[in-house]
C-alpha cells in the first residue's frame, strides 16, 4: 500500500499541520480522529487495515488530517468565544488548505475525472465529519459518521454565538430553507450509524435528533442503530466502516 507523510505549514494556523495518505487513486476519503486524537490514530486503531482491500485496489485513497482539540473544544486554558475563533481557523485551514489539495491530488491520480469526496469519523470525528458536511455540502457527496454528537452543546453548553452556531448542525439545520444546500443534501449518500451499548447514550440521543430533523427537512438518510452490545469503541466502528464503505462504492 502507497503510503505518505506530509507535515505542512498552515497560514490561518500559522502553524505545521500534519496528515498521512493511504493509496493511490479511488473514492478521496478524508478522516478526522477522535477527541484529541492525532492524525495516525486511524491507523493505529486498525481502520487502514480494515479498509486495505479498498485501497490496495485503488478504489479508495484515504487523507487522515489532525485536530487541534487542546485549541479549541477540549482546550482548559480559554473561554468560550476564544475556543470558537480558533475552531474557526481550524476551519479554514480545513476548508481552504486542506480540501483543495485533496481534491487536486485526487483528480491527478485519477486521470483528470473531478471528485468529491467520502468524509467520516468516529466520536469526535463524527462530530467534525456531519458538521463539515453540512456547512460545506459542495466539497463531499458521502457521510459516514459514526456515534457521533451533532451539536456543540456538550463542550460549550448553553452558550451560543455566530462561531459556535455555525458549528453545531443541530442548532442551524432547523432555519436552513435555501434549496442549493437542501438539494446538495438530498442528492448525496448520508449515514449516521450509532451502537445501543456502553458509552453511547448522548451519541444516541443526537442522533435520533439528527434523524428526526433530516426526516422534517426531506432528507433522504440512511440511520442505523447496531445492537445494545455495540459499545463505543474502536473494534466495533472497524466492524462498521467496512460494512458502509463496502456499501458505497
């Protein structure tokens, strides 16, 4: 398997960021760890390994990116508004650094054909991957999120300004009414899949949320809810990454 390392300044982090790259053409895949988790964490939990069938084949070509948790949502040192201007940046640099590479990597490495790409994640990356999806449907034709929550209630509670609500899907999905993004929605490949096990209980709550609202707005979704067995852990969402990229592409 073709496997790279890249370490890269950001401008609107003004610091080194850095990602791995499995594969060498396929579906573009890009992945987000868990809460402060880093960038090979994907790897180390197993994922690239249960997706090695996909990508040796040159179907799929994962970008696993990092996070800067301690920064923003996790961060013990700032307040509140301070913690969603630097989730902001983190944004950017997702959105305008990050995004355009990919997706002009991956029309390289497949022969010039335009791509849009699968983004996912677990727990945390659940979290990033529907909030990214929804704020920015024109990048990605496919969700898998895995027990996730989808608003910013539990790391900022009940506190709201411009910056958080724009990060918490729950929040601004309701007063959403423009069609280009209702129809961006509508014609993409949405999963949201949560267990019924141990440690799943806000994720399950958020989700039946999520589903509810999708199901209000006309968004076709597909929402899967595994056994009271399936607890919140990595050999269970190796279990389900598989089955749903199995389902995709």
């Amino acid at each position: 398997m073709k496997t790279s390392y890249r370490k890269e300044y950001s401008r609107h982090l003004q610091r080194d960021m850095e990602y791995k790259v499995y594969g060498h053409a396929g579906k573009p895949m890009l992945v987000f760890p868990t809460s402060l988790g880093r960038f090979y964490q994907y790897e180390d939990s197993g994922m690239i390994e249960t997706l090695s069938e996909f990508i040796e084949a040159g179907k799929l070509q994962i970008w696993a990116c990092d996070s800067i948790d301690e920064e923003t949502f996790f961060s013990s040192h700032w307040n509140h508004e301070d913690k969603a201007i630097r989730h902001e940046q983190y944004d950017k640099y997702i959105t305008q650094e990050l995004i355009p590479g990919i997706l002009g990597e991956s029309k390289w490495n497949n022969g010039g054909d335009d791509q849009k790409i699968l983004i996912s994640g677990c727990s945390m990356g659940a979290y990033y991957s529907a909030s990214f999806f929804f704020r920015y449907p024109h990048f990605f034709d496919t969700l898998i999120a895995l027990s996730g929550v989808y608003s910013t209630y539990y790391f900022f509670g009940d506190y709201m300004s411009e910056n958080v609500y724009f990060n918490s899907p729950l929040h601004y999905l309701p007063g959403l009414n423009d069609e280009h993004y209702l129809g961006q929605y509508r014609s993409s490949n949405i999963i949201l899949c949560v267990g019924q096990g141990a440690y799943e209980d806000e994720m399950l709550h958020e989700t039946r949320l999520l589903q509810d609202l999708l199901q209000r707005k006309g968004i076709p979704a597909r929402i899967d809810y595994w056994g009271h067995d399936v607890n919140h852990d990595w050999p269970w969402w190796n279990k389900q990454i598989h089955y749903y990229v199995s389902s995709c592409l």
